[in-house]
C-alpha cells in the first residue's frame, strides 16, 4: 500500500497515542518503544501488508457494573479475546478502529 494522506494521518494518530500513554511497568515501556520505533522504521506500519508486522487495534467491551465482558473466539488461532484488528484505509484514527472492530464483532450497535 502506498504512503498517502490518510496513511499518513492513521500513522500520526498511532505514534500521538503511544507517545502520550504512560505505561504502567518496564515491560510495558519496552513495548511501547517497541512499537514506536517500529512505525519510525515503516511508513506503512499500521497496514496488515507491512512485515514483519504491523499496528492493530482492540477494545475491552465491559458491561456498566462491571462484571461481564465479551469475548470472541478469533478464527485463527482459536482463543477467545476482545474485540480488535487490523486498520482499514477509511481509518484515521487507532480509537476509531477500535470502536469499529468491537461494534463489527460483537453485533452490538450502540457502544
């Protein structure tokens, strides 16, 4: 894929937001480096076509008192998690694909 506006736009969201977050522990840190370091060394790197990787996006759908969430069982590699995944040339922002992905996935309309 080529490098284009909204490429550029989705790129800059993802370094804004791992730069601004704080991460809680060492090995949180590293992987926060990790994956910045990774979108300095690839202008495409929130597209599932850049390897070795690439910048994905998930959310955690909790119910209002706490207690319930929803999983789904990812097709590949058969575990159950929250609700993520890959970019989408439409998107502009990390929070956006992750509203996207939750509402897709869990068939719930108005999260």
């Amino acid at each position: 894929m080529s490098v284009d506006a909204d490429t550029r736009d989705l790129h800059t969201d993802a370094r804004a937001v791992l730069t601004s977050w704080t991460a809680p522990d060492a090995a949180q840190e590293e992987l926060r480096r990790t994956y910045l370091d990774h979108l300095d060394r690839h202008p495409d790197g929130v597209w599932r076509s850049c390897q070795p990787g690439h910048v994905t996006a998930s959310a955690a759908i909790v119910d209002p008192d706490g207690s319930r969430t929803v999983l789904t069982l990812h097709r590949k590699i058969r575990l159950w998690l929250q609700t993520g995944g890959h970019c989408e040339p439409a998107d502009t922002a990390l929070a956006a694909v992750a509203l996207r992905e939750a509402t897709e996935e869990s068939g719930i309309a108005d999260l």
